[in-house]
C-alpha cells in the first residue's frame, strides 16, 4: 500500500506571506538565560515561507517563461526553497524514465504526463501519489473533481497526477470551400450528406472514435472488476440500432472514397490529401483535429481569413453529434520522493503555484494549455486574439459533451485492431455494412482472445 503524502504542511505555509516560520514573540521571563544543549549551535531561524529544500522539474523549452514566472513567485514565498528547471521535451523524459527507472537523475523530481501514460507508469511503480484534493483545494474551481480529468487520475484509491490541462478535438470550416459546396456551416453538418466534404480519416482510432462515439459504442470496456468486454464481439443483429447506424455511415464514409477514387483509405497518403483538400479552393469544407493543428489549417484557409472554429459536435453522424474524449495531460511526480516529506510537500506546493488560476490566461499564452477548472469567460474577456479565443470556447464546449478517455493499459490494443479491420475493407470489398462489420468482429474477436 503506497504512502499518500499529505500537502497539509504546505498548504499551512502560505505561498504568498507566511506566518509559521516566525519566531515565538512571547517575551522571555526577565533575567532568564535561554539554556543550551551541550554540542548544539543556535542555528539559524527558516526563511519566512516555510517551505525549504530543491526540486527539479521538467520543462518544455516553450513552456518556460511561464515556468520561469512561476518559480519566480515562488521562491520569493519560499526563500529557503529552490526550484531548477530542466528543459526538455515531455516525451524526451518519458523515453529516458521508460528506458531507466525514477533513481535517474535526468529525471525531474515534477514532471508533465498524457493521461494515457498513467496506467503504465503507475504499472513501472514511477510516480508517487500525491494529496491531490489538497492541491485541488488551494487552487479552486473544481465542481467535481473526480468527475473530471482528477478522477483519472485516481488508481486504486492513489492520485497519481494533477490536471494539467484538458483536451479533446473540435471541427474546423473553410467557410470559402463551404460557401462553394452550399454547406449551411449554421447548421449541424451530417456527414454523408455532405459527401467528402468533410474529411475524417476513420482507419485511426483517435479520429474514427469521434464517429463511434456518437452512437456511445466501447470498443473496449474494463468493469470495476477488471472483465474486458467489447461492443464490436456482438453479431450484427444483436447490434443495438444506433451502433449498426454508426458501423453503416463509416461503410457509406469508405464507399463514397472508392467511388471518388480519393485516398482517404490510404493510411500514408490521407494526411496530405486532407491538407490539400481543405485548403481554400479545394474540395473540401470541414475537418476534425485538436487546437494544435489551428495555425497548420489556418494557413491552409486563407491565413485564417476562411477558418471557423466549431465544436465537434457539428457534424452529425446519423443524426448524432460527433464526441470525442476528455483527455488531456497532468503533472506528476518522481516515485523516488514517496516517503520524502520535504521533497513531496515542495513538489505539491509548486504544482499548486504552477497551476494557479489567477495566471490561467499567461499559461494558454505560452504552454496552449486549457485548465480544466478555469470558466470559458475568463478567458473570453482576456486580452487573448479572437483565434485563441475561438479555440478555446469549443474545446470546453466539446470536452463537456465527450466520454472520459479510457486510459487502462490492455485499450493499447484497440489502435491497430480498429485499423488493420477497417483498412481491410479496400480489399475484401464489403457489398454492405453488416459484410463490412464481419470483418471488424473478426478482428476483436481475435483481439478478446488476448483476454
């Protein structure tokens, strides 16, 4: 049973004026002479702040003036407390964790991690649970905290991470491409009825989900008592309705690319026909992506001049609006601390510093980050460009409406089995949805053997 590391200490220590480390101001009893323990020196009083020792923390190289702004606040809170950075990218310090163990050095003490990174981690016994109400406590704005990205990060009673910023993908126009195919981009999109007008590449499992989503189809499932269960096992007539309405749009999705000779099947060549076919003057109107292809796709509609930002759900699915997942990232920390009361209470105090909503604006300005728990007006009436801004409100507008993302290790399996039986269709060339679903039961079937 891991040791949960209370913030208690450190959040008694105010991270702006603190009281705790003053000295005793009850005057001495006159002529009385403090007494000594023999071999002992006087030593010196803390700084006020409280806090005190060092810890690194993990950086990437444009997050850092945020970072440096942070430490900055914090440190002078904390005299007798040291913050060094170590710049360097997430994923570079996952690689050199995932390759080593949490002793190296390399390794920050505080780290940023993917959601979907938190199972695995938690397996390698790499991070060190944290009082992560506590935290959630000091900076505000959480209705419920388990009910958001907090929750997932919640392993067997152990908070393992703190939310970092959330994230989901969201629906981009070309209002000029729209206007050309008399697309209606006030109203929901259904997205056969727009032919391919609206580009999904549904052979990967981070879009294709959007579209399964809809229909709330789990391609696979873990019950609190750890049975895996997958709606793709079913036979096609035991299929609910709305799930064989979502398998038949992406056929008809997959029938319309053949017909059209386009190589939206074509797990290379889609990414470059996508960006040519949104670009302004081409064929397309609507795609779906996160808020980091904003700038890639607004230079492709006209330097912005034809972008629209929409939430996912504008397109529909058989009448469904698309969902995609509460994902996101969070900052954890090195299981080497556990056990460490200086260290983890240094470490939870500047996650709590680092994550402080009075800064959420500064933080989307130099990290992209979303917070979880920040109102979309904060950011609506910020000095933020009207892009930023856009992006912002219908990222929170889909995250409200999307599932939690399933983070358990055995989900990995699921990436190339949607894949491998989707792509297939090119192929085997299903004459209809419920031959085309046969192939996808083929595939999880075989994938269920594992467990």
């Amino acid at each position: 049973m891991k040791k949960i590391t209370s913030l208690v200490l450190a959040l008694m220590m105010t991270l702006t004026v603190a009281a705790c480390g003053a000295k005793d101001e009850t005057p001495e009893t006159p002529g009385e002479t403090p007494v000594e323990t023999p071999g002992e020196e006087p030593g010196e009083e803390p700084a006020e702040g409280g806090l005190t020792g060092e810890i690194t923390v993990q950086v990437e190289e444009g997050w850092k003036p945020y970072y440096d702004a942070a430490v900055e606040r914090f440190v002078e809170a904390n005299p007798d407390a040291a913050v060094e950075l170590i710049v360097t990218g997430s994923f570079d310090m996952l690689d050199i964790l995932d390759s080593t163990d949490p002793s190296n050095e390399d390794i920050a003490d505080v780290f940023s991690i993917p959601a979907d990174r938190i199972y695995g981690l938690n397996d390698n016994e790499a991070l060190a649970p944290m009082d992560a109400m506590a935290i959630a406590d000091k900076v505000g704005g959480f209705d419920n905290y388990d009910a958001g990205l907090g929750g997932n990060f919640n392993i067997d009673g152990d908070y393992l991470a703190f939310p970092m910023n959330i994230e989901t993908l969201i629906a981009y126009a070309n209002t000029a491409n729209a206007e050309a195919a008399g697309i209606d981009l006030t109203k929901s999109v259904e997205m056969n009825d727009a032919g391919l007008d609206v580009l999904i590449p549904m052979f990967d499992a981070w879009f294709g989900v959007a579209v399964l989503n809809s229909a709330d189809i789990d391609l696979l499932a873990k019950a609190d008592d750890g049975t895996l269960t997958s709606d793709f096992t079913a036979e096609w007539a035991d299929l609910p309705a709305e799930k064989q309405a979502a398998v038949t749009a992406v056929y008809e999705y997959w029938k319309k690319t053949q017909d059209a000779g386009v190589p939206m099947w074509d797990a290379e060549a889609a990414w470059g026909h996508m960006d040519t076919e949104f670009t302004t003057g081409g064929s397309a109107a609507l795609r779906i992506s996160g808020p980091w292809d904003a700038g890639a796709f607004s230079g492709q509609a006209g330097d912005g001049a034809d972008l629209e930002i929409m939430p996912i759900g504008s397109i529909t699915v058989a009448g469904q609006p698309l969902k995609h997942w509460k994902g996101g990232w969070g900052i954890a920390i090195n299981s080497r601390n556990e056990g460490d009361d200086e260290k983890m209470a240094l470490a939870e105090a500047f996650i709590a510093e680092l994550m402080n909503t009075e800064h959420a604006v500064e933080f989307f300005k130099n990290t992209g980050k979303i917070m979880e728990n920040v109102p979309a007006d904060v950011y609506l009436s910020s000095d933020l460009t009207d892009a930023d801004k856009a992006i912002i409100e219908n990222v929170l507008a889909s995250y409200a409406d999307a599932p939690a993302r399933p983070l358990f290790t055995e989900w990995g399996s699921v990436w190339d089995t949607w894949k491998n039986s989707v792509l297939s269709w090119s192929s085997v060339k299903p004459a209809d949805a419920e031959a085309a679903y046969k192939e996808i039961k083929a595939a999880f079937d075989a994938m269920m053997l594992n467990y």
